[in-house]
C-alpha cells in the first residue's frame, strides 16, 4: 500500500531506527526485543526465505520492482508499506539508499542443549561486542563450515539479530541456530562433554600450530572458541577448552581480525567438499 502519512500505525516498529535500535537489548527492553529488521535486498530475500515470520516490509517504489518476485511470495495479508525514499528515510530516521527494510519476528531463541545435540560444529564466542565481527562470523560459518553448523554466544557478545550484523552476515544470521549461554565458562565445559573438541583460537605463542592439528568436522565434532580483538579469551575459557590453537604470523603482526581468523580457522579444519 501507498504510504504518505508519517503518523501510520503499521509504520511505527520501522520509526527512528537510527536511534530506537541501538538501545535495543536481547532481553527486549525497549519493547522491540522480540522483533529484528532485515536492511537492503539480499537481507530481506533470506528473510523471506527463512523460518521466521515476515510481519511487513516497508519499501521504495524502485526495490518493489526488483524484488515483486519475492514480495509476491510473502503470506497473503503481509502489509507491504510503499514509500518514497524521502518519506521512507524521514521514518527511519537514517538514509535508506538500500531501498528495503523487512521486519520479522525473532520467537524463541534455541535451547543451548538442543542447539549442542544437533550441531556437527559450532563457532563459541565470548565477549564479541562489535556488530561487523559477528556478523562476519555467521558468514564465515556459512561458507566454510559443515552442515548443522551452529553458534553459541557467550557473555558481552552483540546481538547478531542487531540490523548492522544481520547486513555484514549477508542474512546468513537467518540460516543458522544460535544459543546464548547461560553458565560461563561451564557451558564450554558441557559442549565438550556432549561430544564436541573444543578450539580456544588465541595468538600466545605456546597454543599448538593450527596446521599441526590434524582434525576434520567429520567424524569428529568441533567447536571453535573466539574471544574479541585485544582482550582475546578468558583464562577460564581458555583453561576449559580441550586445546589451545593459534595461526602462526609473520614477525611484527600480533593478531588477525576475528573475522578473518576464523575464516582462517575453519578453512583449515574444515573440508567443505567432503559434506
């Protein structure tokens, strides 16, 4: 439908995201804890795609041509608000060049135990507060692990449903399981115990060489424990986790982006043709 009025009613979860968004907590906080926005066409046709509700879409006349294959698609009754984009952006509060926003319906996020039973490897992450690193992460995840691949998000980690991890992750965010631990570091301790190698990634120049470390996905489950940029892993962590890898650098470089090393990571314990 033709949208010119600010005051809609069904415009209201997209206004002042610029703002609204960035306050948002997993707990739901602010009220829109139980919703996400899907940004830009790529993000929104894996929304589509996807197991979770679309609940509307707010959308300039040029995207709605090339996305009326997918729109059409949606449940019938999806309201589908159509904006210019000077009106779009005056409701969102941001400059809305990528044309589309979707919102969808989070639901319950999945339990640590049935996430760990069902996974053949899992990235474990702690204290990932930079939206660009995790959605990286899920992307990473997506490309180079095996299938049932899942992730666990430990304390002080970002939201990956946040709209700037859900843009980096290319909506990949959308294809996998995600669990919040609960019981830090003894979670690491339960995924290990359910069947799982765990990995702590770390440059201290006593961890074991990650080409040294003859493992595949299959028959053996791995989970690939990251901390953040500077910090790294906790001692606890470190200290639950079945091994300690590290990449070997040239001289003068510290440490990667953990983006790029856990690409790093799983392109060399992982083998993508072998699934």
């Amino acid at each position: 439908m033709p949208v010119e009025d600010l005051s809609h009613p069904g415009l209201e979860p997209y206004r002042d995201q610029k703002d609204a968004w960035l306050r948002v907590q997993r707990d739901g906080g602010t009220g829109l804890g139980g919703f996400f926005l899907a940004e830009g066409e790529i993000v929104a046709r894996e929304l589509f795609a996807s197991r979770f509700k679309v609940c509307s879409v707010l959308i300039t006349p040029t995207r709605l041509l090339s996305m009326r294959d997918a729109i059409e698609q949606l449940p019938a009754g999806t309201p589908v608000y159509v904006a210019q984009r000077g009106v779009a952006e005056a409701i969102v509060g941001f400059d809305m060049h990528r044309g589309v926003l979707a919102l969808g319906e989070r639901g319950n996020e999945g339990a640590l135990l049935s996430i760990i039973k069902a996974a053949r490897c899992l990235l474990v992450l702690e204290g990932l507060s930079n939206h660009d690193n995790v959605g990286s992460l899920y992307r990473s995840l997506s490309a180079l692990g095996p299938t049932r691949s899942a992730v666990v998000l430990g304390p002080g980690c970002a939201d990956p449903f946040y709209r700037k991890s859900l843009r980096v992750s290319m909506g990949h965010v959308l294809r996998l399981s995600t669990a919040w631990a609960a019981d830090w570091p003894g979670d690491v301790r339960r995924i290990e115990a359910a069947g799982f190698r765990t990995l702590a990634l770390t440059p201290n120049a006593g961890a074991d060489a990650i080409r040294d470390a003859d493992l595949r996905c299959p028959p053996e489950r791995i989970a690939l424990v990251l901390g953040a940029e500077g910090t790294g892993l906790t001692d606890g962590v470190l200290s639950a986790a079945t091994q300690q890898l590290r990449i070997p650098m040239n001289d003068g470089v510290d440490s990667l982006n953990v983006g790029v090393a856990a690409a790093v990571a799983l392109a060399q314990l992982c083998v993508p043709d072998a699934y």
